[in-house]
C-alpha cells in the first residue's frame, strides 16, 4: 500500500500527481474464502480489516451488491457520539468512540473524525429528566456528558434560539464534547484500502442469491451473481437488507426496515461550530466541511426498501430547523435522499451468532449506526475469528428476543426514532 | 406522500393514517403452554418482505378503524386495501386485473 503522508503528496505533486496508486484492487471472485462478508459498507469492510488485521483471516471477500459505501455509509448524517442510557450500550459505542480517536492514523486515511461536540435538547420537563438520567448513567459508566442551561447551550452554539416564545421553548441541554462527526466516504474508503492492502478482496456489483448449507445446517458456500464461493463462516451485514439475506438461509429476523431520510443545503462559510439534535421535535444538524449544512429527519412510517421518504416528513423536520435556527430561514437545500434503516424491537443492534452454524449477523442499527462503525468492525470480527462474541458484543445477542434479555434503548429514547 | 384507500372513507393522504405494522400476525391459542420461542417468534419476528407485504394501517383521522392493506416495499405501490377481520385477498389474480 502507498503510503499517504505530506511528504508523498510534496513528491507526487512534483510529478503532477500522475503516480498514485489505485486505492484498492479489483479482484475476480475466487472459487473459496475462509470468510465471505456480505455488505461492503462500512462495518462490512471495518470487520474484514480486523479480521485481517488482529487474527490473521485474509483470505476474506467483501461481496457488495451495488458500489462500496453506497448504502447507509454514504447516506447517513455522520453524527458520532456514545451517551446511550444502558451499560451495554455505552460500553460498544464507547468502544467505537475511542477507536475514531486514532483510526485515521490506524488505517492512514484522513476520515476527518471532529470531536466538535453533539448536544442533545430537551424541550419538556419530561426531556429534562431523562437528559440528566442520561448524564448520570453516562458519567457512571466513564462516558462524558454535562447539562447545560438554555444560556451555557447558546454560549456553545450562537445560532441556537432559546427565545421562550418558540413552540418548543429550550430548557436546556446535554452535551458530550467527544462526541463530533466524521467524512462517511473516507471510513468506507479508509478501511477498503487497509483491508486490501491486507489481502482482502472486495467485489462490488456482485449480488448474493442463496446461502448454501451442508447435511449438518452449517454454511457451507454463497451464491452470487458472479459464481458460487465456498467458505465455512458468512458474515452478513447487510443493512436494511438484512431480512431479505437472512432469509436465503431460512431464519427470520427481528427486524423492519424503514426508510429514512437526510437533506443538505447549499455551502456556506463555516456558521454552525457543534452537532445538534433534538429528538423531541425530530430533527438534527451540523455543518460538514464543505459548507453543507447536513440535516437528518425522522423515519417514514411504514416499511419500505424504496430508498426514499414522504416530503412532509423533512419538511416537519425544516419547520423544526427554522424555528431552533431562525437565521437559516432562508437557506435553499441542494438535495434530499432516503436510505433503508433496519430496526430491531428494542432500538438497539444484533452483533451475533445464529443458529446456523458458520453464519454470523451485524445488523439492527436503526437510525444511528455510522458511530459505531469501527467498534462494530472490531468486535463482530472477534466473533468472526473466534466464533463466540468478544465481551462487549456478548449481550446483543439474536436470542436476547427470545430469552427477554432486550437493551431498550427504545424506551430509553436516546435516540431519535 | 402515499394516497391511501380506506375501505371505509375513500382515498386519503397518508397523515391522515398511522401505520400498524404486519397484519395477519395471529396470537398462538394456548398461551400458558407456549415456548419462549413461539411467544417471541410472535412479538418480535417479522417477514419484513422486499415486495408485496400484507400490513395493518389506522385511519387515525378518520373513521379511526383499523384496515389491511397489501403494498409493494420497493415502489410503495398499494395492490390493494381491505377491511380487518377479511381474509387475505388472492394478490396474484389482482395483480393480473389491474396489468389487464
């Protein structure tokens, strides 16, 4: 792998710029792999990076139905943060929120992680209560969060109206300073590269068919658009499309796929220094480095695979935006878009084994995977390789539905669903 | 936004309605000797279709009844609406009729 560093870019730019590598190969389906993983998203591609990198599994495909990170990894609001209320929570996305910390220098790639801070309002006294309880359980479990009063959260965010004559009036708000936003493209890109560079092969446009289980139930070959693979363990992490992969092998799911959509606005000069959200009124913001300001609403209704949502669900949103932000009234946004969110009973995601053995499931993300990204990587590649769950994924468990073990975050509401 | 036909009132626009997830999910009889996975297959499992889905909706700012519907998950396209309690409509012959 070229290594990217300034002194490269000084030497390539000397040969204008003509000598720089292809950031990762494009290889032909092998006839067998050790792993197969289905989904080249970005907790696809994290999982076959530390599979490679911590246990030695390279001989590994990435097989990806459309273009790598073209699904959620390249749809989504890019929001990172670990304030979620219960301790199995907080560990795996904490876990996810160190590893941002140093993963550009990990997989030498500039994912542009920003620790700029996410603030999360509460409008009720109901939301006032559970933000402290967040704070509480957070600061218990190591994770940073503070309360902040309508003026502190205006002193952080000057474009924020804590004007009492809005329909949701501010009464303040929980801030947790690590938590920030990233480049969703560099991640998908970044972990590509380092999981090719490892050996990994990454077939795009190749769409699995059926799951091929041998006498004894286990996995025993994929079948795809471009041949039938061989391997002993499959890893689907398919998104919104999890059911649909799943079924190949005959397990239904606790899951329901939704759309959801985002928004962005013309570019501007930088006006908008933290993340905000509020669940209460549906919406959340922050300004990417190109100016954008990127706005995600709520999910549709009903399920659906077809990649986009009702108007009125962003424009409920805008109305939201307009009224906690009155100087971006008269911004114009640039584009719109829908992705397919998986979401389990309890709001919180399936890192697991399965009864089949050899088949492995990372899905259930719901609404807010993107932050989880590298721990979700890390820890399902540990399940991958040692075929039992890495401490911190033990308790997301499939059969956490039906043993009545579930992680709800649901009720919690620490996310905007 | 969907145009959605209630049985009862006619077309509607769809903030007229709250979505009720999968229909024709049946209770399992005999409650007291049910596995854990039968009762969770029930709560929690669901087909989650990429196509033609029978799913429950709500005329919430309506006549507030509960109807059925059948609508294709990749065009959001409704075959077809029909009251609760009806069986499961032949969905191919349907399909036919409206291609005709």
């Amino acid at each position: 792998m070229q290594k990217y560093s300034a002194f490269e870019l000084f030497k390539r730019a000397l040969g204008g710029h003509q000598g720089w590598e292809r950031q990762w190969r494009q290889p032909a389906l092998k006839p067998a792999y050790d792993a197969v993983i289905i989904g080249a998203g970005g907790h696809g591609l994290a999982t076959a990076y530390y599979l490679a990198k911590e246990h030695g599994v390279r001989n590994v495909a990435v097989i990806e139905r459309g273009w790598l990170g073209g699904g959620n990894t390249g749809r989504n609001t890019t929001i990172i943060r670990s304030n979620y209320l219960f301790d199995e929570s907080a560990a795996l996305y904490d876990h996810a929120l160190k590893i941002w910390d140093t993963l550009s220098q990990d997989i030498n790639y500039n994912v542009m992680y920003s620790a700029r801070g996410v603030m999360m309002l509460a409008h009720t006294v109901h939301d006032v209560q559970s933000a402290k309880r967040h704070i509480h359980a957070n600061r218990l479990n190591g994770v940073d969060n503070e309360w902040l009063t309508p003026e502190q959260a205006k002193e952080f965010c000057p474009p924020l109206n804590i004007s009492q004559n809005i329909r949701y009036p501010i009464m303040g708000a929980a801030l947790q300073r690590r938590g920030g936003t990233a480049r969703h493209d560099a991640v998908a890109w970044g972990y590509a590269r380092a999981a090719d560079a490892l050996g990994v092969d990454i077939i795009q446009n190749c769409e699995v068919t059926g799951i091929r289980r041998d006498a004894s139930g286990a996995v025993e070959a994929v079948e795809t658009t471009k041949g039938v693979v061989r391997t002993k363990k499959v890893g689907v992490v398919a998104a919104g499309h999890t059911s649909v992969v799943m079924a190949m092998a005959g397990l239904r799911m606790p899951l329901e796929s939704y759309p959801l959509q985002a928004l962005v606005s013309e570019p501007v000069k930088p006006a908008f220094p933290c993340v905000v959200m509020s669940n209460t009124i549906h919406a959340y913001i922050s300004q990417s480095d190109k100016g954008e300001l990127v706005i995600g609403a709520g999910t549709d209704a009903y399920t659906s695979y077809s990649q986009r949502g009702a108007l009125h669900i962003t424009e409920h949103t805008l109305d939201a935006i307009c009224e906690l932000f009155p100087m971006f009234r008269r911004m114009r946004m640039l584009r719109n878009w829908g992705g397919i969110v998986d979401v389990t009973p309890d709001r919180s995601p399936i890192l697991s084994k399965t009864a089949v053995p050899g088949l492995y499931v990372n899905c259930g993300w719901g609404t807010g995977g993107f932050k989880a990204t590298p721990g979700s990587g890390h820890v399902f590649a540990h399940t991958i390789a040692r075929d039992e769950p890495h401490p911190i994924n033990a308790p997301f468990t499939l059969d956490r539905f039906r043993d009545g073990y579930l992680i709800d975050e649901a009720a919690a509401a620490a996310v905007a669903h | 936004m969907l145009i959605i036909n209630c049985p009862i009132c006619g077309p509607r626009p769809e903030i007229e309605f709250r979505y009720g997830g999968e229909a024709h999910v049946a209770r399992p009889a005999g409650t007291e000797t049910l596995d854990d996975q039968t009762v969770a297959d029930r709560l929690y499992m669901r087909t989650n279709p990429k196509g033609l889905h029978f799913e429950r909706w709500r005329h919430a700012h309506g006549c507030g009844k509960y109807f059925n519907a059948v609508r294709d998950t990749v065009s959001d396209f409704f075959v077809t609406t029909y009251k609760a309690g009806e069986p499961k409509p032949d969905v191919a012959a349907l399909l036919k009729d409206q291609a005709r």
